[in-house]
C-alpha cells in the first residue's frame, strides 16, 4: 500500500488531473472500514489493498491535491467516503445520471449497464438459488469476468462479487466506461437541452450531499422534543395498557361530543363521516382543509381536528419515534435520495420532511452554533417564466412578490392571481383558475403554450423531458377494455402530471444547484447543510460566521441561476435568516 505522496504520484503517472475523472470503487469490512480500492483513468488503474487509515489518507491525498471528478457507481460509494471522514467534493454519480438520463427510481449498476448497451431490462440476469434445474444451465464464460455473453453484467458481481481485490479494479474501470457512455448520451441531448450536463454534474453532487445529510444528521433536542410529544399524547406510557388509556382518553375527548350511545372509531374515515353527520355536518371527506372550513359550527369539529394532531404526534413522531430515529448525539438521522424519480425532488426518510410544525422547536442549533435557513420564494412560477422563457412573465419576476405585478395585469386581486397562475401549473380545471384562463392565455401566451404542450403530451403518453434533461415517463396511454369516461379521465391526469412535473422537476434541478453550491463554498466558514426540504435550505454554521453564511446563501442562488439557466432575466428570491431554533422562522 502506497503512502499518501506515493498514491498521488501514482494517480499523476496515470493522467489524473483537476480536469480528468478518477472512477473509484471501495470495498468496506462488516465494520466498516476500507479494505481495498480500485481506481481507473483514461490512462490506466490501480488497485490498493491495505489497512483502513492508510487507504483513507491515500483517498484524501488525492482529493486535496487534484479534486478530481470521482466517477462513483452509486451514492454507496460516497456513504462509505463519508463514514470514513472523507468529504470529496465533486463526483460523477452513475446512479444520479441514469435517473436523469432514463427516467424512474431503479439503477441498481446492472440496470445502468444495459441502459447504455440497450439491453432490455426485463433480461437483466439475478442471483438464484442453484438447483437441478440452474445446473444443467449452460456455463456463461468465466466468471472471473465481469459481462455475460449476452452484454449483462454478470449478477455475481453485481451482488457484490466485485468487492474483492483481484476484481475491485475491474469495476472501477467499468464504471469509467460507463460514465463516458452516459456523458456522449448526455452530449446527445444538449441541442434540446442546453442544461443537461450542468444538471447531471449538479444532481451526482446531491448525492454526496445526500450522504453527508445522512451521516451528520438535524440536531434535536431531546429533552424538548420529549415535552412536546407528552404536550399531545401525555408522559411516556410505561406499558401497552397505560398506552391504551391514553389513547382512549384523547378519544373521549372528541366523542363527548357526539350523541349518547354512540360508537364511532376515530380511525375510521367512514366512521368519522357518521358522526359528523349525526351533528349536521355532511363532508365528501375528512380531510384536514375540508373540516377546517367547518370549525365554528360544531365544539365537535375543533376536537377531531386537536385530536387529529394528537393521534398523528402518537402514532408516527411519538416516543417509539425518538426512540428508533434520534441518536445519543442529539441528531435525528435518516436516509436520504437525490431523485424521488419522478420530478427528482430529494427526499428523506425518518420523518425528516414531514416533520410536524409542533415539534420544530425542538430543532435547535448546537451550543456556539446558529442555523441559518433559506427558502426560496414562489419558485414555481418563477421557474415557468424561466423554462418557458416568456418575457412578460419575467418581468413581473422582477418584484419581490411577483403575484402582485401579475394581479395587476389581470386586473384581479393578488389572492386571486395567486390561486390563477398555480391552477394554470397544476392544471385546475374549476374554480378561479379555470375561469381567469382564457385572460391568463391572452397575458402570457408563452407561458400557458408551454404548459399545454406538457399536457398534450401527457395525455397521450408521450415521454417528457425536463429543462435540466430529466426524463419523465407516462403509464400506458391505451384505451382498451375501458370505457371512454375512464380513458378521458386518465388522460386529464396523465396531461396534469404532464405540466406539474415540468415545472417541478426543474424547481428541483434549479434547487439541488443551489444547495450544492452552498455545500461548496460554505465549508470554508464551517457551514454545513443539515435539511433540504422542498424549496428549503437549513444550514448549520458557527455562531460567529452566521451572517456572513447567510450573504453567502444569498449569493450562492445567484451563483446558481446564473449556472442553471444562464442569461435568464426571470429574478429568484429567498427569505434568509439568522435562527436559534427552526420554529423562529416567520413563515
């Protein structure tokens, strides 16, 4: 095993440069720890094997003196980086571009090969059980290599026989081959889409991101989190039966209310329906916003909707919660994606993006530390004036709320407008939205032409691509064994998919440049992202730098727009501040 100096002069000999990629494959222990790398460039590849700190500092060596562009298979690979207290910054993710690239969620690396050799997927080969029947199978070559006969990788290594030191080589040259591969798709796209490559690059360094979000985690105070979880449900139950006189007493709550002798689950929506009914109150629904409307004409309304948010803290954000998803250290950890494969939001697991605006006081910076959050604001119709590049909808981009520029232009209240312009983008086809259309049309022709193209092509199943490149699949457009009412309603919907997901694929494309450029220039001040939520960015930083770390933000989404869609004149603003704790933010 080289040491640091002899590794980099190692890598240098094989071409590797701040401009080249280095396509690096890591084997890890059952404890964690790095057991052997392999690493290729266009020029050559090595294998070290050795112990953990050694190959750590050999890894690192490289980072601090070339940066190069890792080519990495999946977000696995970063993980493993990260859990080892390396932080690289820029890679080539294969994962991330196959999502862009193909569309969907999967791309698992056999799924990514046949991809880039058009292989149907549906003979991507899998690990089985060997019986009477697979041994009488022919021998497919030797499986000391890595492709089949047939193209496909071999499934052998893709469930982790590559991890080996005689083969771990093998495979980073592979993933070298296929980032080439993916980057001549992208260079295919470019004509249409201008964006494709920056987009590719940005969403594979959401992926390290992601898994640093992963590994550092949002701090939460415990002890508060506690207290407000027994604010809704009580002090923590010590058996199941004290857990079910709670719950049984948060229910009486809401059934004194009701008629006597009547017995009603709460849990059920049906039921709940009933015994609204039996007060005079007839919904379609019992949905939140639905029952909000009829608060002050029952008591009973008020205590379904406060046990509502009860039984919600007991079920999913309540003790056994802190219990499985805050560790000792005071953070709340959960796994993180940088595509939901749909528009290609992030998302998170462990309740991190839907956790309850009760329980956001208990997210509180660390001792000598402030968080600085950032939210971007109306980045949907922002991001339509961009992406369609209609001029006169950029325009009204140029205030700070820009539905008052739009009301004005049609010649309607800023509630309205608002209501308007996201009916347009999600395709309402009632209410104030569908009726201020024909004037929406006549203001901004641009605009709505793109949108009714999106659900043209929607409606009939035709693959979409976002401004960044991202493709965007439809389910079967076919009419057969279903009667014309069903076929018109699934192509409304597909047409509606069609239109949102154009616009909120590139708010996502437009958002993860945003936060990977904050990731890049704010580790200079010890800033470090600890939540990505939607159009959100929370950052944690020394309480010393924490204005400067919110200028900073300002100007890394300037830095952004300007790397996204440059030349754009659409204006993206965000509401920036210096906080304690998460709830102090005025939303």
């Amino acid at each position: 095993m080289p040491d640091p100096a002899e590794a980099l002069a190692t890598l240098v000999g094989l071409g590797a440069d701040q401009s080249g990629a280095v396509a690096l494959a890591v084997s890890t222990t059952s404890e964690g720890t790095i057991a052997a790398v392999g690493l290729a460039t266009s020029a050559g590849s090595v294998t070290w094997a050795g112990a953990h700190r050694e190959l750590v500092d050999a890894i690192g060596a490289v980072e601090d003196a070339l940066h190069p562009r890792w080519v990495l298979w999946s977000q696995d690979t970063a993980r493993a980086l990260v859990d080892a207290d390396v932080r690289v910054a820029r890679c080539w993710d294969l994962a991330a571009v196959h999502r862009l690239l193909f569309g969907g969620w999967r791309a698992e690396p056999g799924r990514v090969w046949a991809a880039l050799h058009d292989l149907p997927s549906s003979s991507i080969p899998e690990t089985r059980p060997v019986d009477l029947f697979t041994a009488l199978e022919p021998d497919d070559g030797d499986l000391d290599e890595p492709l089949r006969t047939d193209g496909h990788l071999r499934p052998e290594w893709t469930d982790g026989g590559w991890a080996t030191p005689p083969r771990i080589v093998r495979w980073a040259e592979l993933a070298l081959t296929a980032s080439i591969q993916q980057e001549a798709r992208i260079s295919g796209l470019l004509a249409e889409r201008p964006a494709a490559l920056r987009t590719a690059r940005a969403e594979s360094t959401a992926e390290l991101l992601c898994a640093e979000l992963a590994a550092d985690g949002l701090p939460l105070n415990r002890a508060m989190a506690e207290a407000i979880v027994a604010g809704f449900v009580g002090p923590r139950p010590r058996t199941e039966a004290e857990a079910a006189e709670q719950r049984a007493s948060r229910d009486d709550e809401v059934l004194r209310h009701a008629p006597p002798g009547g017995n009603f689950d709460l849990r059920s929506p049906g039921q709940v329906k009933s015994l609204l009914r039996f007060v005079g109150i007839e919904v379609p629904d019992t949905r939140a916003w639905r029952l909000e409307e009829h608060r002050a004409d029952h008591p009973l309304v008020e205590a379904l909707l406060v046990w509502r948010k009860a039984e919600r803290v007991s079920t999913t954000y309540g003790y056994s919660w802190l219990d499985q998803q805050v560790d000792a250290d005071g953070r709340l950890r959960g796994e993180w994606s940088g595509a939901d494969g749909a528009a290609g939001r992030m998302t998170a697991s462990a309740g991190l993006h839907n956790l309850p605006a009760d329980l956001r006081p208990a997210v509180v910076a660390e001792p000598g530390h402030v968080f600085v959050r950032a939210d971007l604001g109306q980045i949907e119709p922002r991001v339509l004036a961009a992406v369609s590049g209609d001029a006169a909808l950029a325009r009204a981009t140029a205030d700070d709320d820009m539905y008052a520029p739009v009301a004005r232009q049609l010649s309607v209240d800023r509630p309205t407008a608002k209501v308007a312009v996201l009916g347009t983008m999600y395709g309402q086809t009632t209410g104030l939205g569908a009726h201020l259309l024909p004037r929406l049309r006549s203001t901004y022709p641009v605009a709505m032409d793109f949108l009714d193209d999106a659900d043209r092509a929607g409606q009939v199943g035709r693959e979409l691509r976002t401004y960044g490149g991202r493709l965007v699949r439809f389910g079967s457009a076919s009419t057969d064994g279903v009667s014309d009412r069903e076929a018109r309603s699934s192509a409304a919907a597909r047409g509606r998919y069609g239109r949102n997901a154009m616009i909120q694929g590139a708010a996502a494309e437009l958002f993860k440049v945003w936060a990977v450029t904050v990731r890049a220039r704010g580790s200079a001040m010890g800033a470090r992202i600890v939540l990505c939520l939607h159009d959100e960015l929370v950052i944690q930083a020394p309480m010393a730098h924490g204005d400067a770390v919110a200028d900073l933000v300002e100007q890394c989404l300037q830095e952004a727009v300007r790397r996204w869609a440059p030349g754009t004149p659409v204006r993206f603003v965000a509401d920036i501040s210096v906080l304690a704790r998460w709830s102090d933010a005025k939303d």
